[in-house]
C-alpha cells in the first residue's frame, strides 16, 4: 500500500490528512487530525493507525451511534482472562495510547467482529503491550523496503536484490519483531529515498537495519 492509498484509508475513516507532493510524484503527509510532521514522520506515524488502532478507529466509528442500546452479554471466561492478561501487560509496561483495551471496546469488537476475531485481536494487544509490532505494520515495512528494491531493479542496480532479500528477513523476524525497530527502519529507508538511492546510500542503510533487528 502506498502513501497515497494510505491517505485514502485514512480520510475514509474520518481522519483528518494533510499532504503534499513531491517532485519525484511521492507524498509527505505533514498533519494527521490536529499533529504535524516534518520530514517523512507523518508517514510513518500514518503507516502505525493503519495497524490496529486503524481497526479499532473504524470499529468505534461504526458503533458510535448504536453503543448505548448493545446489550452486555456476559463475556466468556476466556476473553475475560484475555482482557486481564492484556492489561496486566500493558500496565506492566506503561503502554498507553488510543488503542488502549477494555471491556466496552471488546464487546464492540465481538459484537463486529465475533469471538473468534476478538480473541486475536487481543493477542495482538498482547503482543504490543510486550513491546512487539503489529503484524500489519511489519508488512507494511516490507513493502516499503520491496518499494525501495524495485526502483534499484529500474536502474539495473544489484542493490535490487540485497532491498528484496532484507523484505524476506523482515517478514521472517514478524514473530519477535519489536515495536521500536519500525521507526528506527523507516528512517534508513528514507534517506536511502531523500539521498536519491545511491548504491553506497543503500549499502549503508541494509547495514544499519540489520545491526537493528538481527
């Protein structure tokens, strides 16, 4: 998904995106709702809502208007132990945020999504709360790296397939990825961009990226 589809997701949700073209026919998004970005920032801050906390944005949008007459059925013991768990980690490790889990946005999401649904988006709640990315933002951040190899491939540069394979390794480190390690990677990736793909640019920042997430 580019920086473009993204802005499209975004707004369709109700979010308020502000861009800018590039010259080379790329995007810079520079304000999400009422935060501002410089440099690339606002993209990746973009590509992180179109994670969970995109899922959850379109689930209490939906169910806004119709929250107060959903009946509280009870919860089965195993969601309940899910929601416990996945408090006791975050809370555990100070996380914070929009996409904070409780009991009314998990009825919600069964009442959306089913129990089923529910219980791995609790996993996932748990997963970040230990500090471990989303699996969508994970595969966000391997297209982008697969973006950056295919316009080495148009240059008949052999960077091509060093960028391809660090998308294959990504992807293969998607169970023990940690949340800190995206910005870290995207920044690379940018300057390799902003540099205008240099060779030594791009053999400078595989090096970077692997020392962050080996």
């Amino acid at each position: 998904m580019n920086t473009k589809e993204i802005i499209n997701e975004l707004r369709k949700l109700g979010i308020e995106v502000e861009a800018r073209k590039r010259t080379d026919g790329g995007w810079i998004i520079t304000k999400i709702d009422n935060m501002t970005f410089t440099a690339a920032k606002g993209n990746a801050q973009a590509r992180k809502i179109l994670g969970v906390e995109l899922s959850q944005a379109r689930i209490e949008q939906t169910a806004a208007n119709v929250s107060k007459y959903i009946k509280k059925d009870p919860l089965s013991k195993d969601i309940q132990k899910n929601i416990k768990k996945v408090q006791r980690t975050w809370k555990k490790n100070k996380v914070g945020g929009k996409a904070k889990v409780t009991t009314k946005k998990v009825r919600r999401h069964i009442k959306e999504h089913g129990e089923a649904e529910t219980k791995e988006y609790l996993r996932k709640m748990s997963r970040y709360g230990e500090g471990y990315a989303y699996e969508e933002n994970i595969e966000y951040l391997a297209q982008y790296t697969e973006d950056i190899a295919r316009v080495y491939e148009d240059r008949g540069s052999s960077m091509a397939e060093k960028f391809y394979q660090l998308a294959d390794y990504i992807r293969e480190k998607a169970a023990t990825f940690k949340e800190d390690w995206i910005g870290r990677v995207y920044q690379c990736l940018y300057t390799v961009r902003d540099l205008g793909y240099e060779d030594s640019t791009g053999e400078a920042a595989i090096s970077t990226i692997y020392s962050i997430i080996s």
